[in-house]
C-alpha cells in the first residue's frame, strides 16, 4: 500500500488551477442490508451494518445540503432501499429539498401500499433491477428462492401506479445469451429505459471474476444486440450501455470524470467520489455528519484527487484523449495495477494491457458456475 501525497488544488499539466463543476446526481444508499446476495453487488466488501446507517434526519440535511450545492437528482438506493422502514420518509424528505427522485429497487419487499405511499412521499422514478429471464436463473444469481415471482409482481404495480420504469440488467457470461430476452422483456413490463451493464470488476464481482467474466465472443453479441435494439426500439425504449471494458481498446469515462458530475453517499455518511472508492485504501474519506457536503465536494483531498490533468502518469499525460476518458478507471486501476494513478490496464497504451486481456480470456474460459454471494463478513 502506498502512502501518496494528494494535491489540495487540481490542476491541470502545465499548473493551472483547475476549478471543480458541479454535481448533477447524488445516489444516497441509505442501507446496505437488502434480501438479495447478488455475486456482483456494487456495494463495498466491508458492509455498514444497520446500527450505522444515517437516521432519516441526517438524511435530510443531507439533501438539502446536495440541493443548495446544484443536485437536481437522487437516487435513493442501497442494499434494498425497501429494507428501511422510514424510507417514504427519507423520499418526502428528499421531495422537499426539490430532488427528482429516483427510487433503485430490487422489487423485494416493498408492498402494493407502500409503494402507493412512495408514491404521495415523492418518488419520480423507478429503477428495477432484473437478474435473469427465467425464474430459476434470476432466483440463482439473486441468491433469493422466489425473486422472479416478486419483481414480476412489483414490476406490475409500477405499471399499475404510472411510474416511469427503468430497468437495470447487469450482464455477465452466465446470462449475456438472454440478452435480447431481457430487453423484451423491458418492453413488455413497459419500461422506457433499460441499463444494460456489463459487470464490472470490483469488490464482489472482482471476488466472482471465474464465475462472471464474458467470453470475447458474448461481448461483441451482446454489442451487436445493443445496436440492433436501439434502431428497432428508437421512440420507444431507451438503452443505455455499459460495455465490456477488457475487451475495449479505450476505457470508459468512469463516473463522466472524478469528481465531475456525481457523489456517492454510503449508509453511514461516508462521501465517496464512487462506490469503489473505499478500494483505494490510502484513501481518506470524509463524513457529511462531521463536514458540510459543499466543502466536502470543493475541499476534501478525495475529491481532489483525481480532478485535472496535473496527477496523470504517462502515457495518459501526453495523450489527445486525456480529456475524453480521463486515464479511465482509478478503482480499476487500483485493483489491476495496484496503483490508483496508474493508467487503468484496459486502456490499449498501458503496459499492463496484455496481461490483463490474457487474464480476462483466461477467466472466461474458467470452468467455474458457483458465485461467492454477497453478504456481512464476519
Ligand atoms: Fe485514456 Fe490514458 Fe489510455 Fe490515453 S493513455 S486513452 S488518456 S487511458
Ligand atoms: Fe471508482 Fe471507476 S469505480 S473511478
């Protein structure tokens, strides 16, 4: 582990101060308990318990704080948001702060009424996630007996109340193949957006890698389906797409840019430029019960970290795309260089490219259908 001095003032690679923009979203996971184990959950391997988790009151300080500093849109998720009893009132909170507010749901436990209250508390949006097309293979990857039935049935009451849908799919090597039957399936329940996301690798899913990661074929096939969806369903649906970064050339933008356009709020207070932040260990990161979440965004080491060019190792340094995708991923970074600054490996020009391609066909090759789920560790 490395002990990196970070610069409190961006800036960009011939000095200039570089003056951070504003957030856009907020995603506020206001719990990490939640009844699905899901093998490639983006919450962080060291789970807040429910003893630490922000009453609805921090919560609305919170808000109001996102609110004044440019927010316009929270997506309350978690764990399962559900879980939380006090959760319409963390929506009327978040409502009244002028939010638009999108509730991230697994569908599991939120009943017809509590979802009609959702409804008068405040909730603008809904995004379901969708595991599987069948109920044996979205009760499997769940790790929930039973899940298919339950989000069928929620998925009906949205329909039923009018909230405007989005599904979210995460795809992997053990469903890519049904891909084109999920995006049906997103038409059929009404929705008018679907999230098709590749895993991506980090905790849980990094600890699932054998188990999860697609096959060069199944990712061209499901780019392939992603295109010939977007012209069938053009007016219709909308996809949104998360490719499969190791085997790009380029990687992506990850969050649109470090501290560029988002926050991550964790149960507890904990604000993150990204929910793999915690990864990177020599990381400090504050607490929006003990700083203002406006100094937090402008001020705090974590957030400035990454922001500008002036951090950037070679060959991003000199690279016409530095702007454009920003080195990538810092937490893949972390996790495949073992350095947060580095150039994220699966970018073409960085040295560790190779190996990390040969890696990825190696995992995808792996002959392993068990997951490591998703839960508290001892
Ligand atoms: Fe992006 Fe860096 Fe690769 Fe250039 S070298 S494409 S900036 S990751
Ligand atoms: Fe943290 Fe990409 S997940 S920067």
């Amino acid at each position: 582990m490395k002990d990196q001095p970070v610069s409190p003032q961006p800036r960009d690679i011939d000095g200039n101060p570089v003056t951070p923009g504003l957030p856009m979203a907020m995603l506020a996971e206001i719990t990490h308990r939640c009844p699905l184990a899901c093998p490639y959950c983006s919450n962080p391997l060291e789970l807040v318990r429910a003893q630490g988790e922000m009453p609805a009151e921090d919560w609305a300080r919170v808000f109001r704080q996102a609110a004044d500093l440019g927010v316009l849109q929270v997506h309350v998720s978690g764990g399962e948001p559900g879980v939380r009893r006090d959760l319409a009132q963390i929506v009327e909170a978040a409502r009244d702060a002028g939010l638009y507010v999108n509730l991230i749901t697994s569908g599991i436990g939120i009943t017809r009424e509590r979802l009609e209250e959702l409804d008068r508390a405040g909730v603008d949006h809904v995004q379901l996630s969708l595991q599987g097309i069948r109920p044996d293979m979205a009760d499997r990857i769940s790790g929930h007996p039973g899940s298919w039935d339950k989000k069928m049935g929620f998925a009906a009451w949205v329909a039923e109340i009018g909230f405007p849908l989005t599904i979210n799919a995460v795809v992997h090597r053990q469903n890519m193949e049904r891909l084109p039957d999920m995006i049906d399936l997103a038409e059929t329940l009404g929705a008018r957006r679907i999230e098709v996301a590749t895993v991506q690798f980090h905790g849980w899913a990094d600890l699932n890698r054998k188990a999860l990661m697609p096959t060069r074929e199944q990712a061209a096939f499901a780019r392939a389906v992603v295109n010939e969806s977007r012209l069938r369903l053009r007016g219709r649906m909308v996809i949104d797409y998360v490719p499969a970064d190791h085997h790009a050339i380029y990687p992506k933008a990850c969050m649109g840019g470090w501290g560029s356009t988002g926050l991550n709020v964790s149960p507890d207070g904990t604000v993150l430029p990204c929910h793999a932040a915690p990864s990177i260990k020599w990381m400090r990161f504050e607490n929006v019960r003990e700083r203002s979440l406006s100094d937090i965004w402008h001020l705090s080491e974590s957030f400035n970290a990454f922001r500008g060019t002036e951090w950037m190792p070679e060959p991003c340094r000199s690279c016409e795309r530095k702007t454009v995708d920003f080195g990538g991923c810092r937490c893949q970074a972390m996790a495949l260089a073992g350095d947060a600054r580095a150039t994220d490996p699966v970018c073409s020009k960085s040295p560790l490219h190779a190996g990390l391609v040969a890696q990825a066909e190696e995992d995808a090759t792996g002959d392993t259908a068990e997951f490591i789920y998703r839960r508290i560790r001892k």
